[in-house]
C-alpha cells in the first residue's frame, strides 16, 4: 500500500486536483480526518517454530498496525524504527 493520501484520493477521483486554483485550502479536511487503508493477504500455514516479518517503509508517526481482527494493533513511534 504505498502512497500518500492526497494523491491516493486524487487517483481514485474523491477530490479534485490539490494545485489547481484554491482547491489546496478546499481539501484541508484529508489531513485532519482519519484513514484507513486496508488489503488482504493470503499467507501459508506457519510451523510451531516458525514467525513471520512484516517489514514496512514509509509509516506515519501515530499510526495503527494490526489485522482486522485485532482489537489491540502496534502503535508506530517516531523514533523506533518498525
């Protein structure tokens, strides 16, 4: 899931162009609204001994990581590397 909200909205048609004429102050409001990006991913049945990383690049300080189903995911730090 790389990208940055704004193009990624822009991409998908929900906002107009961010540089055109004062459409940068119309569309203040994606900044101070929560996201959520979500994807599925189909993984292979793990052994006893075995674990699985997920390495990431590029997460927003203060952001939430976890699966659907979980009611408590990782909180991502500004100065911890995930």
């Amino acid at each position: 899931m790389p990208g940055h909200l704004t193009p990624d909205l822009l991409a998908a048609g929900l906002v107009p162009d961010p540089y055109r004429d004062d459409n940068e102050a119309a569309l203040a409001w994606v900044g101070r609204s929560d996201w959520t990006y979500a994807t599925d991913l189909e993984l292979e049945a793990l052994g006893p001994d075995e674990h699985l990383d997920l390495a990431f690049d590029g997460l927003d300080t203060g952001m939430s990581l976890g699966p659907s189903n979980d009611e408590h995911p990782a909180r991502v730090g500004s100065r911890r590397p995930t």
